[in-house]
C-alpha cells in the first residue's frame, strides 16, 4: 500500500532534496541533502524527526549536509557500499545485491554507474517512486564523470523497465534547460512539445517541475531515444548503434 509522503526541499541553487515520511511508522529519511539547513527548517514545520540519510552518489551537493544531521538527529546514513570511502558518515552500505528495508517497506537498489562509479537509484516500488540522482533528470542525464556512454545508456535502460507510472525524483532542476536541448533533436516530437508549454509555465510561477514519471521521460527524454528516427536523423546517425548515439547527444549537451 503506498502511505508514504514525498516532499521536495530545495537546497542550494538548483538541487533538491526529498523527504520521505511514513508516518504510521514513525520514519523519515532524507534523499541527498546538500545542505543541512532547508532540511531542518522543512522537518520542523512538520514537526517530524529525521531517522535516515539516503545517498544517491558521493557528490558534495548530495551529501554536504550529512554529517551534521546525523550528528543532530541520529539519523542512519544508506548508501552505495561501492563509495564507502567517499560518502561522509556512510552506516549502511547498499547494493542491488544489498537492498534495504525503510521500517517494513522493500527498497530497492539500481545500480547505475556512469555520472560517477558508484551511483544509485533507491526505488520504492510498493509507492511507486525512484530517486535517480544525477542519473536520470527530467528530459536529460548527468554528465559522464566517471563512466562511458554505454555505461549510461545500460542506466537508462534500467530505469525504463520500472513501471510507466513511476514517480521519478532527481537530484536537480534542469529541467527547462535540459526540455530547450531537447527540442534541437526532436522539434517534430508533440509530446516534447507540450511538455515544454507545461515546463516553461511552472518556471515562469518558479514552481518545481518534479516529479516526472518514467512514462513522460520515455516519450520525451532524448537520452531514452537514441532510437527515435526524428533524433537520429537531426545527429545524421541513422544507422548508428544506440550508444553511439547516446554518445553523440551527450557530447552535444555538454556544449549546448
Ligand atoms: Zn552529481
Ligand atoms: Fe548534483
């Protein structure tokens, strides 16, 4: 039964946090807190206590505030075991082998390295929610830090055998930027299209625009599509493999 609440902490410039309460349980854990302080603030309007520290990957702006909210609440640190050495104050070190347990609820563990080696996704399956990081953003992916491009495209093809009706929260709004780079492979796409209409609103209010499904990112994320033929035919990569393909319109996001 889906019971748990899922809100967004903004943090930083761009980054988001989440926090998961199941209130029937008592638990709370929050998902990449950049900072301790928003985090703080958004648990003592809900008067809740922070039980858990969930990290996606090792990068300070998902992990900075760690060690001073464990220090404040206690709170257990869940992260990829992989990045034991690069994780402050990681307890319990998780892998898709390795899965954890939120109260009675099952998580599970995706590995998807690419935008660094050790990087995961936590996915909630009974709710239907995933926390995919720097790996998959809305309408875009993260930078190759420390994997290939097969390496990401192998990430995304894990992420887009969830369900169609999985929330997806990540680590960053991107999303404007990430749907305009976009549109320059696939202009003709209705679904990218009216999406952008809906995104370009939502920013004008300076309202989020997460969380996306993995329905929506597979109809119109370009790092799901390196078989598009609209796509394929803007990079004059027709008959390229996939990869290649993913290959291409990373190195092009990186320049746009
Ligand atoms: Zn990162
Ligand atoms: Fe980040």
């Amino acid at each position: 039964m889906p019971t748990l609440s899922i809100e967004l902490v903004p943090c930083l410039s761009d980054n988001y946090a989440y926090l998961v309460t199941d209130p029937a349980q008592k638990l709370c854990a929050v998902v990449d807190p950049s900072e301790a302080g928003p985090v703080r603030e958004k648990l003592r309007a809900g008067n809740v206590k922070l039980t858990h520290i969930l990290n996606t990957h090792h990068h300070p702006d998902h992990t900075g505030g760690n060690l001073a909210l464990k220090e404040e609440f206690g709170a257990i640190i869940v992260g990829p075991e992989k990045d034991r050495a690069r994780i402050p104050g990681l307890d319990v070190g998780v892998s898709e082998k390795a899965p954890w347990q939120f109260g009675s609820k099952k998580v599970s563990v995706l590995e998807i390295p690419a935008h660094t080696s050790g990087h995961i996704a936590f996915v909630f399956a009974e709710d239907k929610a995933a926390f995919t990081g720097d790996t998959l953003f809305a309408m875009g992916c993260g930078r190759l830090f420390e994997g290939t491009a097969a390496m990401m495209w192998a990430a995304m093809q894990k992420l887009m055998a969830l369900p169609d009706d999985t929330a997806v929260y990540c680590g960053h709004e991107y999303t404007l930027s990430n749907g305009r780079f976009a549109l320059t492979l696939e202009p003709g796409n209705a679904d990218l299209q009216a999406r952008m209409r809906e995104v370009e609103e939502l920013r004008a209010k300076g309202l989020p625009t997460i969380p996306t499904t993995i329905g929506l990112e597979k109809r119109t994320n370009p790092f799901m599509r390196p078989n598009a033929p609209e796509l394929r035919a803007t990079l004059g990569m027709e008959k390229a493999h996939d990869v290649d393909v993913l290959a291409e319109t990373r190195r092009r996001k990186d320049n746009f």
